[in-house]
C-alpha cells in the first residue's frame, strides 16, 4: 500500500493549514502515485504552466527518492482551454518537466 500525492492540494494545505511545503521524506518514499497540476487563483488542477506550485523541487524530491510509480496530470478541462489549446497545453506541460528532469531516474526502467 502507498500514498498518492496529490501536490496541488497539498500546496493549499501549506497555504490553508500551515503545513510543510514540502512533505517530509518518509511521506515521499510511501508514494507510489501522483496527481500532478498547479494552482491559480485560488483554483487547483491548473496546468503545471501557472508557476505556482515549487515543481522543479517536487520533482527533484521524486527523483531522488528513485519513484516507480504513476504520475497522472490533473488538469480541469476549463483550465486547460484558459492556457491556450489542449494538444499545446499539454506538449509545453511535458517540455516543462523534461526541462527540469531531462533524464529522470524514476523514468527509467
């Protein structure tokens, strides 16, 4: 059994609730899948585009810790449309994290 980190919520819950931006190590060698989207405005499942979230940190900290598990985008259609077009949206959302992670240890098989 793991965790799934879901890293917009957890980014309100350090804005709501005061808790650590970054989970601590032994939450990050439990996860084995992550909901990945950014906030805006006070909305979550925004595209990674927004900036908001610390993404090159969350996904180093994924890296580091050698993640085998799934990462799915979490992106509400609406907030897709309001970045530009889905196939566009979602090709600068991949350049985004190959730019930070060009080659990803938990990419590898």
């Amino acid at each position: 059994m793991g965790i799934c980190w879901d890293t917009g919520h957890g980014y309100f819950a350090h804005l709501r609730k005061g808790l650590s931006l970054f989970p601590p190590d032994d939450f990050i060698e439990k996860v084995r899948h992550v909901h990945l989207h950014d906030v805006r405005a006070g909305e979550d499942h925004q595209p990674i585009l927004a900036g908001t979230i610390p993404l090159a940190e969350y996904l180093k900290l994924l890296d580091e810790s050698c993640f085998s598990g799934d990462i799915t985008l979490e992106f509400s259609p609406r907030a897709i449309v309001s970045f530009g077009n889905f196939r566009e949206v979602m090709v600068n959302c991949l350049r985004k994290i190959e730019e930070i992670l060009p080659s990803p240890k938990f990419a590898r098989s």
